[in-house]
C-alpha cells in the first residue's frame, strides 16, 4: 500500500509491567483509522517496575518479546511513540515566578527545584513539561513529568537494539488522556478518570485547561480502590474550593467497566459518563475482536501513536 505524505501510519507501543501493547494508526480526512494492534505477554518477571533502579530483569525475553510482536505488522517499524508505565514517573502541576526562555535550562532549574522529592539525583533527571494557560496568578503554570535518566535510558537503549527509536515518551496515563480528550467538552469543569492494572489517574479541567492532576498506584483488585479514588476527589475539592465537578468521564484498560461506573455513581452530585472509543477512532471490521471488548486496552497505544503526528 501506498500512502501519501500526511496518511503515512503511526505506530505506539505501550510497555506495562506484564505486556507490551503496540498498534498502527492513520488520520485520514475523516479522522483516526485503527490499522492494526495486538498485545504480547512478557514471561513473568521480565519487568520490575521502579522509579529510581532498572526495570528490565531480563533484556531477552524483553526484546524476544517486543520482536515477535512487530513481526506482525505489515512493513519495517523504526520509529515509536513510546508509553512507559505510570508507576516510574513522577507528574504534577507546578506554577513558577520564573523559568529560564531555554527550554533546556528550564528543565535543569524544575530538576533542581524538585531535588528534595525526587528518589533519585536531580542531575539524572529526564523531564517533560506542557505549559498551562490558565490565565490566573503569575509566572508559568507546567503539568511536568520527571523520570530517572537512567530508567528511562535504559528503555530507549534496549529498543534500538531492534532498531526502534521511540521519538516521543510519555507515562501511560498522559497517552491514554490524550486519547480520549477530544470528547471531554471544552466547557465547563470536567474531570477525566482513568484506570490500569495498578494505577489510576484523574484530571480536572476547566474550560479545556487542565487544573488539576492527581496519581495513585491503586488498582481496581484493592479494597481500598474506591476509597482512594473518593479522597482524590475531595482533594480536588479542598484543593480548589471554586469548582464544582460537574462531569467525571472514566475509561479503563483492564475491563470492570459496569462495577466501575457504579461505583463512581456514588461519589456526589456529579454526572458519570463512561467513554465510548469507537467515538474516538474508526475500527476496521476485520478487527471484530476489537469491537467486542478489547479496545480500551490499547487506548495508551494508541495515543502514544497519534503523539507522533
């Protein structure tokens, strides 16, 4: 097949710490097509996530298992947008008087401001960061994300020993928002929930702008789950006394959508919206299996494929 400048497919990858999870997509005049996507295990204990030391045990079995996976797509795959899982980054909202017009000395002074938090030296640190324009109080409002340079590295490393380059990184729960934040209205105060294996992340926005983010490493399994996805929640509320969730839409990448949705129904006033992804992106009927179930898991994949147009 032959595609033109603008139609040329993009391809994500979503590690998590017991699969890796990789698709194709294409934006079209009509929007974004699934081309292709499939999910390998790893064998037990190829990964052990963590912010400060390497993750990957056994450098095999992760590139055995990433290359059998590529094996099924269609062409030669040499540049990813790469989600890394949420349990090894860091991400907040900072507002700062004052940063630097570099953006690499920008992410040197958010690193150095950061140090006494961060479980490993400030100097080691790879940063991201999205500015915020809110309008309200002065100097520069950032959603940042700090990882180790050294975890982060060692993923990139062993990738290119397949001859991946991943382009664009981004922790797991950024990609899956990004997904699914074209139909979160651009109105009003709206938060967005969403769940994996192990964790779970919320966003608050307002009017479109982000205002709020919150991470927990608490999955669906615990018994506390819900508790914690409450106290996240009212610390948006003491947090931002102003502001009235008035929709809190959820998606998740590990099923138990009905229990979820009837447990979120319970926590105040607040309408609950569960996301639909065949709003989001157009799914071929030769992908059957997809439609049927199988397409919030892919949705971080997804994202970090469209973070390549």
């Amino acid at each position: 097949m032959v595609y033109g400048r603008f139609q040329r497919p993009m391809t994500g990858m979503d590690i998590g710490s017991s699969s890796v999870k990789i698709v194709q997509v294409q934006k079209d005049k009509k929007g974004w097509r699934l081309l292709a996507a499939r999910t390998f295990p790893f064998p037990k204990d190829t990964l052990k996530l963590s912010l400060k030391t390497q993750n990957i045990n056994d450098p095999q079995a992760f590139l055995e298992t990433i290359g059998e996976a590529l094996n099924g797509f269609e062409g030669r795959v040499h540049r990813v947008g790469l989600s890394i899982p949420n349990e090894i980054i860091k991400i907040a909202i900072k507002r700062y008087s004052t940063l630097p017009k570099s953006r690499e000395e920008a992410e040197r002074m958010i690193a150095w401001m950061a140090k006494k938090s961060l479980p490993f030296p400030a100097e080691r640190t790879k940063i991201s960061h999205f500015t915020l324009s809110d309008g309200v109080g002065p100097g520069r409002k950032l959603l940042v994300a700090i990882g180790s340079f050294d975890v982060i590295r060692e993923y990139e490393l062993n990738l290119r020993e397949l001859k991946i380059e991943p382009e664009v990184i981004r922790p797991a729960g950024i990609n899956q928002f990004n997904f699914y934040s074209d139909r979160v209205p651009r109105t009003g105060t709206m938060a967005f929930l969403g769940l994996f294996r192990g964790f779970f992340n919320l966003f608050v926005c307002v009017h479109g702008i982000i205002l709020f983010y919150h991470g927990v490493k608490r999955g669906f399994s615990d018994i506390h789950f819900f508790q914690d996805v409450d106290m996240t929640l009212n610390l948006f509320r003491n947090e931002n006394p102003g502001y009235k969730i008035e929709k809190l839409f959820f998606a998740s990448q590990v099923g138990f959508g009905k229990t979820l949705e009837q447990g979120l129904r319970t926590m105040g006033e607040m309408s609950t919206v569960r996301m639909r992804e065949e709003d989001v992106i157009f799914v071929d009927d030769t992908m059957a299996d997809l439609k049927e179930g199988g397409l919030p898991s892919f949705a971080a994949a997804i994202g970090a494929a469209q973070s390549l147009a």
